[in-house]
C-alpha cells in the first residue's frame, strides 16, 4: 500500500503555450485543500448567484505558477488576473480544468449532497 503518510508530492506542472504573445505560461495542478476550497467557493457562490463574476480567473489565480509549480499570484490578485486578455484567459483556464480534471458536473454533484 502506498505510504501517503510518510510521502511528498509535487503538483503537476503543464505548459501553456501563449501565440497572442508568442510565449508560454505554466499551470498547476492544486493540492487537495486548494481544490476543496475552490469548489467550496463556487457552490456558495452559485447559490448566491455571484459565481460567473470572475470565474475563469478564480481558477487560474489558483494554477498559474513559475516553473516549479510556485504560484504567481494569491487570491487578492482575481482582478489582475481577470484583466488578462480573453483568449489568453481561456486557454489558461481550460488547461487549468484539464490538469486539475475539473469537470463543469463537479459543483452540480456538491448541491445534491
């Protein structure tokens, strides 16, 4: 059985090509609490009705991370990184939900329970 108590883990780190700017960014996979506290936050935000308002960079500001798997930004970021442009956004957001394997029934599986 694998020894979760004595191991260390590395997130995965995915390069995110950027052709609007001819360059690339990385993204991350979160660590359990990360993704716990994501989803936690979308479903209360869903029944608040607030959780379209910035929901693709609520998610990157999470993943996007140097190299390493160091993250960029915190959470008081959301803005900045909101102000991203659209495209770029979108294909950091996907890889984020890909890495993550975050899928849109997630949050919809969180209200029933």
């Amino acid at each position: 059985m694998f020894d979760f108590k004595n191991a260390t883990f590395k997130p995965n780190v995915v390069r995110v090509e950027l052709p609007e700017v001819n360059d690339f960014a990385f993204v991350r996979e979160m660590a359990g609490t990360e993704a716990d506290e994501y989803e936690a936050q979308q479903y209360e935000e869903g029944k608040a009705g607030t959780a379209l308002k910035y929901f693709r960079a609520k998610l990157v500001v999470r993943t996007l991370c140097d190299e390493s798997g160091s993250l960029i930004y915190t959470l008081d970021d959301i803005e900045k990184v909101a102000a991203i442009p659209s495209t770029m956004l979108k294909r950091l957001h996907a890889a984020a939900q890909k890495v993550n394997k975050l899928r849109a029934t997630d949050i919809k599986e969180l209200e029933k329970n």
